[in-house]
C-alpha cells in the first residue's frame, strides 16, 4: 500500500511541474520562461509580491515567486520541503530557520520597517492632551513610551483622560494592541520595544531582566483578551473602523496603504520614541531563493519598488515622498532599541501571554 | 497524454483517501479537486454564494462549503479531524479558535474578509416607548429597559451559534463594567447583573435564520440581538451598535496546515479575490458587512460612527466559563418534551437507535432544565418528567437513561392526540423557554387527525401557542405531514434519517 502511494506521489508531482510550467505560460511573458520560486513570507509583505510591477521586475530577471503567508514565528512549525526561500520579518526567527534546515553564511536583509503605532484620529488627540503623545502634524506624531507604560501600569482608562468624554468609543483601559507574540512577529518586536524601556533603555538580557519586566508585559498583552495571529488581520481591521483604536503595526503597512493612493482620513501615525525595526531577513533554501534574496538587495528597480510598499532598503537613505503627511521621511530623533536574543525574546513573549502558569 | 496521467494519479489518490477516511461526526465533504477548496464554514456565510460563484468564474477557484457551528469547527480542528478532509477554514471570527492552541496550529494564514458587530434591533413601536435615541443606546440602559419590563429579545444560542456567542460577550463585557478583556472574576461580579438582562430573552434558536422567522412569527418580542448584517436584512427593525461597545466579526479565510500547497494556493487566489475592490462592493451591498478595504465604503445605511472594540476574553477557561454560566445560571431555564412514537413498527432495530440516541442525549441538558419523555402508541404510554438539579448531580440524567431504557414498543401512532397531550403538560410558557420535540417514524393512525389538531391548536391561548413542535423525520414518516405540524406551530424539521437520530437531537438543542 506504501508503495502504491509512493508511485502515486511521483506520479503526482511530475504533474505538478507540468502544470507549473503551463500555468506560467498562460500568464504573459510567452517569450521568456521563468523559473518558480516557492516562498513563504510574513502577511506583511503579500502585497510587494503580488503587485504587478514586482512580478513584471522578478520576471525580467528570470523568476516568478509563489508566495504563501505565515506568522514568522510560524514558519518553525511548517515543513519547507519543496520551498525555496523563507523570509520572516525579523532576525530572530530567520536565525532559527537558518538553523533548521542547515542554511549557512549571511543571511541577507533586504529591507526593514520600524514599528508604528496606527491611531483613530479621536483617540490620537486625546493621548496628546494627556501629554502621552505630540503631534509634529495633524496625522503624525510620537508616542511617549516610558509615559504610555506608566499608564499600563496604572490600569489608565480613557474615560481619566481629558477630552475623551466627547468619543463614545474611548473608554476602558488605554492599551495598544498587537499580534499574538508568541506566533507573530509584530507583536513580540512591541514587547521588545517596552521590555527595553521597562528596562530603563538596557536590552534585556539575564534571568533577574526578565523577571523584573514580565509581569508589565503580561498587563500589556492581558489586557487585549484574545490576540490575532497576523500583523495584516490587525491592520485591516483598523481600516474598516473595528477593533482598538490604538494597534502597532510595520510603518510598511501603512506606506503601502498610502501608495495605493489611500489617504484615510481618520488616520494618525504615531512613531514611537523608543521603537524597534523588523529587519526582514531571507532564508535561502535553494539556488533559486538564493537568487531571489540577492535581487531583493540589490535590483535598483526592486529597490525601487520596497520603497512603494513602505520598506526601507538597507544603506539608502528613504524618502516616501507622496506621504510625508503621514510618514517620517528619516527616523532621526526615534530610538532604535536593539532586540533580546531569540530564546530571551521567546521567554518574554511566552510569560507575556500567562504561559507562566501563575493564572489562566 | 500527461493529462491523462495526472488525471489517472488523481483518481488512485481518490480512492487512497477514501478508503483511509475515518468516518467523523458531522457532514462528510467531498475527496480534493484541484480547482475545488473544500472549506469548513459558519452556515452565515451562506449569504455569501453569489459572490463566490462571481469569483469562480474570474479566478477558476471554486468554494465547496460543509457548515458547521464555530465550537463545532474548533474542536474538529483541536482533534485533528479536519486534516486532509478540509482545505480552509472561514468561521466568523477566529476568536474562540485562538483560545485554543491545539486548533490555532492548524492554521497558517488568515485574512479578515469583511466585518459586522454585534448590534440590537429594535422595532419602531418600542423604540418610540422607551423614547431611545440611535446613538446614545448603552447596553446599561437595554439592561434597564429589560429590567422594567419594557424589552423582549430573542438572541441565539451561544453555545452553538456565533452571533449568540459573540453577543454574550458583548452584554458581559459591557454590565460587568470591566475595563480590559473579561477575567473569571468579571463574569462572577456581574452574575446577578447577567441574570437580569438574560430574563427578558424571550427566544432562542440555533440559528439566526429561524430566530428571524420565530421573531416575525411571535409578533411580541420587542428585540433580537444578532449580527448588523443580519438585523438589517429583517424589516422593521432600527439596528443600534450600542455605544458602549460591541464585538465584531471579521471572517477571516484561513488557509490549514494540512492542505496541500496547490489547495493554499487556491486559498490565496481566493482571499485575494474576496479584497479587491469591486468583490467588497459586491459584498458590502448584498450581505450588508462592512469592506476591510479603506477605498470602498460601508453601504448606505450602514452607520459609521466608531464603537468601542470590546476585548474578547484572553484564555479558553474564561470564555468557556462564561459559556457554562449563560447555559447552567443565566438564561431562563428550558421545558421539553419528548413526545416518542414507540409504536409496533419502532421494534427491534429502530427502537434500539432511538434509545442510543436518547441516552447520547443526557450529558446535553442544563441545569434546572425540566425534561419529560412521553412515549406513546395508540396514546400517550407514560409521563415522566426530571429536572436536572445542580444540588443532585447526575440524578436527573440518571431518571432519564433508567425510562429510555424501560422503552417498549407496542401500538398504533397517535401523534395529534399525544401532541394535545404534550401542550396540556406544559401549559403556559411563564419564565421557561418550552418546547416539543415530536420523533416518529410513521404516520398518525390513531386518535385525533390533523384537521382536528389544527383547529384545537388554534384555540389555545397565546401563552401556550409560542411552544413549536420540533419534528423529527424517523424511519418511514411522512415529511409533509410533519412539516405541516413545524409550520403551523412555528418550529422546525429535522432529518433523523440514515443513522442520525442522535445528530437531529443534538441539533435541535440549540432550540430547546
């Protein structure tokens, strides 16, 4: 019976490249054939690669990527036999992959984004007035961390707030909400930033850092009850008006938003002023995931086109020019926490989420 | 040639996987097809076929839904039995899922579709009585009105149906005044509070379409509490999102771990489809939930003021608790009658079923829950009621398996003069939610006939008229028959047929 199923499988995926091949034939470019590379990528950067204009730069170098998304912490569960390339939207899980499947030498970041904190416009003006928040321009801003935790801390609501009487959504406990940082990676980089500021600006590091930082982490994540497990679920719901009026996301997605043409106007960017970067990190799991990797870094016309969808290549300086009302154009004045190392980062993320066994 | 190959290797997979299916409690759906995704679904999206066939034919991908309840989908996934059998998973939120990590690794991927809150519907009549402005409706002050005996609702059941669950929430979240995500604690303050606001339901249902149907029937409830897009589709109703906050649904597509990469694939084209523009159009006009796109705009009529998200709880032990509490404490409790065809021609094999089914059965019913089991031939055989006291556990349960057991079968089937029988035992509804469920498996050859059952149904007061029979077909019964008898009292046919019996009872319990 074994067998059979083998012979059926071989069977299976000679047809499969054929199909492939057909597919790819049906879609333009009938001049040159590319070669498909199966990558799984964070839900972050679904957009990038299905854009048209990508495909037609991939394609003119000889690829097509078939991306499927993941939570980057995910991808650890997932079997990549048959894929070419991971890239997880930060370091940690990248090293963790590379370790995985036996991938050596450098890993390449193409890119990488700073987390943002996305606000309704209401709840943006009301955090300025408590003095948690200034706005350098009517949608853009910065959020004071250590002032934003003293608050958490303090089980702040909205309704102690000045100025919130007058929005009806704004009540309950203020908090941001974020992924589930034990899967996603949006949501642990927002315990990396806090748990760096807890820390009194130090990364934390030893036993006696996580001890002294977790129970502020767990209020952090407590508070938000059920968590999504996707930085693109979380965002979308921003947009359609549900959900937290306060939600940290990669400052990509809303550059992306905005090239699209977007300009939504209950919208407030708040930078906060210790934040952290995803350093979207590519697994190459092949020849062809190692050449898609270097294109990433390197092709001026892909560059060109991260900058579009709101990441900033490494070593250029960045300007999104068509939505400086918005975005920064530099982060200069905006603190770049380094992140914990992955097991610490895995320790805070897993104590943040109750997973101590102190309460359920 | 290659074609044929791969057509040939498709058909030995076929028979591969149906000879390794395990046989599963609920619907079985089809072997893969390429082109086909075989998604396990809430039975709200039903609404959603013409925007799926709209996308079949632009992408190829076609959706094959079975539907299920979200608890239901969660634990099939938490056991692993959707592996290889679904291709993708499209509850309506995925809330309760993640509280449950053994069913959250299944998934890889999920993208929000389309959103719709919890919202009231109100009808104009009590609207202009209680003098309640759109905008400025708290869920405290529908607690009020509930109190002072100005507001009926009907709601549906949160153990089986989303929009239950998802408004049970939302009135715990809001009455026990928690600022953050409901704690165990939360739940046990606002208890006395809960009880109140629970006192006015005056319907339940395991579904929202028949709560629609039973709303518009009763003609006395003031209220239902259900989903936006659903409220807006019943006429005569204003739809309030309560100012103080609601839970919303967002229906992520989720693609499954054990899919095949060509079936995630098929996911990603589809989820890409369902968020473009002209889809979200579509959708936002016919099935009233709002787009997840910020470039296409709710439908008109749909209110765009900001609500307060209300946390969803954070740990499985408060959301279940919460659960447990509605079921066992909070919720009026439930009068049922089992009125049991145990005839000449229920015998051997049939027999033997019905008692499975009904033993099956006794785990299921809550606390302080009266059930009576009237077996009946030529006429009613017996009366025996049990009520499941919390002070003596198991005791109830215990009386019902001792009279399923003593079950025989003998005579003709009176079913309209045992239905008589069944409406006298229950009398008025008063604080209880009755109802009868009629199992038969063949027609009435005794006593009293149809014509006559109508026109005494039709001389019962009001008070005992809102109690629906829940027939069951069985074995050889007669299908017009019996929906005649749902139609004229306002229940609903079940199908007990081909093995499941204990299946149709199971359903009807989110009814009761």
């Amino acid at each position: 019976m074994r067998r059979i199923a083998g012979i059926v499988l071989a069977v299976l995926l000679i047809g499969g490249v054929v199909a492939a091949v057909v597919a790819g034939r049906g879609e333009g470019d009938t001049s040159t054939a590319t070669k498909t590379v199966r990558a799984v990528i964070g839900s972050e950067k679904a957009e990038f690669f299905a854009d048209p204009d990508v495909v037609k730069a991939l394609a003119a170098k000889g690829y097509t990527v078939r991306a499927e998304t993941s939570g980057s912490w995910a991808m650890e569960g997932l079997d990549l036999a048959g894929y070419d390339l991971a890239l997880p939207s930060s370091r940690a899980p990248a090293l963790g992959l590379a370790a995985k499947y036996g991938v050596r030498g450098e890993l390449p970041r193409p890119f990488y984004s700073p987390l943002v904190v996305v606000a309704h416009e209401n709840a943006a003006e009301v955090l300025a007035a408590g003095g948690l928040a200034r706005l350098d321009a009517p949608r853009r801003g910065t959020l004071d961390m250590a002032r934003y935790l003293d608050a958490a801390r303090e089980d702040r609501t909205w309704q102690q707030l000045r100025g919130a009487a007058k929005y009806p959504e704004l009540t309950g406990t203020l908090y941001l909400s974020s992924t589930d940082p034990e899967t996603s990676n949006s949501g642990a980089l927002y315990l990396a930033a806090a748990s760096y500021v807890a820390n009194g600006g130090r990364v934390v590091a030893s036993r006696a850092e996580v001890d002294r930082t977790a129970p502020l982490l767990r209020k952090l994540v407590s508070v938000q009850g059920a968590q999504q497990s996707g930085s693109d679920a979380v965002f979308r719901d921003f947009v359609s008006g549900a959900g937290n009026p306060l939600v940290v996301v990669y400052e990509s997605q809303v550059a992306a938003l905005l090239a699209g043409g977007e300009r939504p106007d209950d919208l407030v960017v708040l930078y906060p002023d210790t934040t952290v970067t995803s350093d979207h990190t590519a697994v190459p799991l092949t020849a062809g995931g190692r050449a898609v990797a270097a294109l990433l870094s390197t092709d001026p016309r892909l560059r060109e086109l991260e900058v579009r969808y709101g990441f900033r290549p490494q070593g250029a300086p960045t300007a999104f020019a068509s939505a400086t009302a918005y975005l920064r154009t530099e982060l200069t004045g905006i603190h770049q926490a380094a992140v914990p190392t992955s097991p610490v980062l895995h320790e805070l993320a897993r104590r943040a989420r109750g997973q101590g066994g102190e309460r359920t | 040639m290659r074609a044929r190959v791969l057509a040939g290797a498709l058909a030995v997979l076929t028979l591969l996987t149906a000879c390794t299916a395990r046989r599963a409690d609920g619907p079985e759906p089809g072997a893969p097809r390429p082109g086909t995704l075989r998604v396990l679904a809430s039975s709200e999206l039903a609404d959603m076929a013409p925007v799926l066939e709209r996308i079949a034919g632009d992408t190829g991908v076609r959706v094959e839904p079975v539907y299920t309840g979200t608890l239901d989908a969660v634990q099939l996934l938490a056991e692993g039995r959707a592996d290889g059998r679904y291709d993708a998973l499209w509850l309506s939120s995925n809330d309760y899922l993640r509280l449950r990590p053994e069913a959250a690794r299944k998934v890889v991927s999920e993208t929000p579709v389309m959103a719709s809150p919890v919202a009231i519907g109100v009808r104009a009549a009590t609207l202009d009585a209680l003098g309640w402005k759109r905008d400025d409706v708290t869920w405290s002050r529908i607690e009020r009105a509930v109190r002072d005996g100005r507001l009926t609702y009907g709601m549906t059941d949160p153990s089986r149906s989303n929009s239950g669950f998802a408004a049970l929430v939302s009135v715990a979240s809001a009455l026990s005044g928690a600022q953050s995500a409901l704690t165990g604690r939360d739940v046990a303050q606002a208890t006395p509070r809960l009880r109140e606001f629970f006192a006015g339901q005056r319907l339940t249902s395991g579904s929202s379409g028949w709560l629609a149907a039973a709303y518009k029937r009763r003609g006395t409830v003031d209220a239902l509490l259900n989903y936006e897009s659903v409220l807006k589709g019943v006429p005569g109703l204003t739809v309030i999102r309560p100012r103080d906050g609601v839970v919303t649904a967002d229906y992520p597509l989720s693609s499954l771990a054990s899919a095949g990469a060509a079936a995630r694939e098929d996911v990603r084209r589809l989820a890409e489809a369902l968020r473009s523009p002209g889809v979200q159009r579509m959708i936002t006009e016919r099935t009233l939930r709002r787009p997840v796109v910020a470039s296409v705009p709710p439908a008109p009529g749909l209110d765009r003021a900001r609500r307060r998200e209300l946390p969803f709880p954070g740990s499985r032990s408060v959301a279940d608790g919460l659960l447990d509490a509605y079921e066992n404490k909070l919720r009026r409790p439930s009068r049922t009658v089992y009125v049991l065809d145990t005839s000449g021609s229920m015998r051997g094999e049939r027999l033997a079923r019905l008692k499975k089914a009904l033993t099956a059965l006794t785990g299921d019913f809550r606390e302080r829950e009266e059930v009576t089991l009237m077996p009946f031939g030529s006429a009613v055989k017996r009366v025996r009621s049990h009520v499941v006291d919390p002070a003596r556990p198991g005791a109830g349960a215990a009386g019902i398996r001792r009279d399923t057991e003593a079950l025989d079968a003998r005579g003709d089937t009176a079913i309209y003069t045992s239905l008589q029988a069944a409406y006298d035992h229950l009398g008025a509804a008063g604080d209880t939610f009755t109802s009868i469920v009629l199992m038969t498996d063949g027609e009435n050859t005794a006593g009293a006939d149809a014509a006559q059952f109508r026109a005494w149904y039709a001389g019962l007061d009001a008070e005992r008229r809102v109690t629906p029979v829940f027939p069951v077909l069985f074995g050889d019964s007669d299908r017009a028959e019996l929906e005649s008898i749902a139609a004229l009292t306002g229940g609903r046919l079940f199908d007990g047929r081909e093995d499941s019996l204990g299946g149709a009872f199971e359903e009807i319990r989110g009814y009761q």
